[in-house]
C-alpha cells in the first residue's frame, strides 16, 4: 500500500524493520522486493541499492524482479548496468532464464541508447535460444531504433523478418 501511494521510501523502511524482526523476517521475499523495486522505477542507484541489498541476504530473484530491475535501468538508460544484472540473472543458482518480456525491456533500452547493432544482437541471441519468440512490441522498438539512426535497409530486413517469422507488421 506505501508503494502503490508514493511512499516507497517508507515501505523500504518498514522491510528493513521487519527484516531486523526475527519473529517477522519471514515476511520478506522476493515478492515484497519486487513490489518495492517498481517504487524506485525511476531511481536507478536507489534500484541498485535494493539490489545490492537483496543479494547480501540470499533473497533469490525470479524472472519479475529481474525484468523489474532491468526495466528501472533502461528506462534511466543505465545500459551499463543493464549489462551486469543480465549476466547476474544467468549466473544465479539455479540460472533464472530470460523471457520475452526481458528481450523486450533490454532492446527497447538499447534503441533508445543509440545502441542499435547490441539491440539487432539480442534478437539474434533470442531466435538462436528458441525459446522464445519476438512478438510485434519487440520489432516496433527495434524499427523505433532503426528510424532513429536512418537505417532504412535495417528496418526492412527487420520486418521480412516479422513476417518469415508469422508476426505480421502495423
């Protein structure tokens, strides 16, 4: 509820309150975590911190707090940051596996970056994984990157891939 009405101070307060409550430490998760993480969106070093904080009392991170995480520094483009917590996420034990929705978050921050060729990078990276598929928000932000850096070439390869892929382009 602190989160949800811009408190998310606050709420980082009271999670570290009822972490230092052993009767209460059960209460923080990886859930409670998350929730706070979307509080910081757009305070990356306050992001990194939580982070930071999470690991140094093994509360594992899933898929959600990963892409959260990964969210808050692509919007700031922090891509450098992007980087570190994308091999963090596959060295956790056991691996945590990127989804659609981290290809996504990791592109569109690339693209917005100026960094097309590592965004056209992931791509490869998640069509060569196969366990995943680049749905139509994914290619508009990679057409977005193209656009931008005057890649006419690029964005029509792009979209004979959208459509040997089955995603059909708006």
């Amino acid at each position: 509820a602190l989160v949800a009405n811009c408190r998310a101070e606050d709420a980082w307060q009271l999670l570290r309150e009822t972490w230092e409550d052993e009767a209460q430490r059960h209460l923080v998760n990886t859930v409670t975590y998350t929730t706070l993480l979307k509080g910081f969106a757009r305070q990356p070093e306050k992001v990194l911190a939580m982070y930071d904080e999470m690991k140094a009392r093994g509360i594992q991170c899933n898929t959600i707090t990963y892409n959260t995480i990964l969210n808050a520094f692509a919007q700031c483009r922090a891509m450098h940051r992007v980087t570190q917590v994308l091999e963090d996420m596959r060295a956790a034990s056991p691996p945590v596996e990127p989804d659609v929705v981290t290809y996504s978050t990791l592109i569109k921050g690339f693209c917005a970056s100026g960094n097309l060729d590592r965004a056209l990078g992931l791509l490869d990276e998640m069509e060569k994984d196969g366990k995943h598929t680049p749905d139509e928000m994914l290619y508009n932000s990679l057409l977005d990157g193209c656009a931008k850096e005057q890649r006419l070439n690029e964005a029509l390869r792009l979209i004979d891939r959208m459509r040997q892929g089955g995603v059909a382009p708006s």
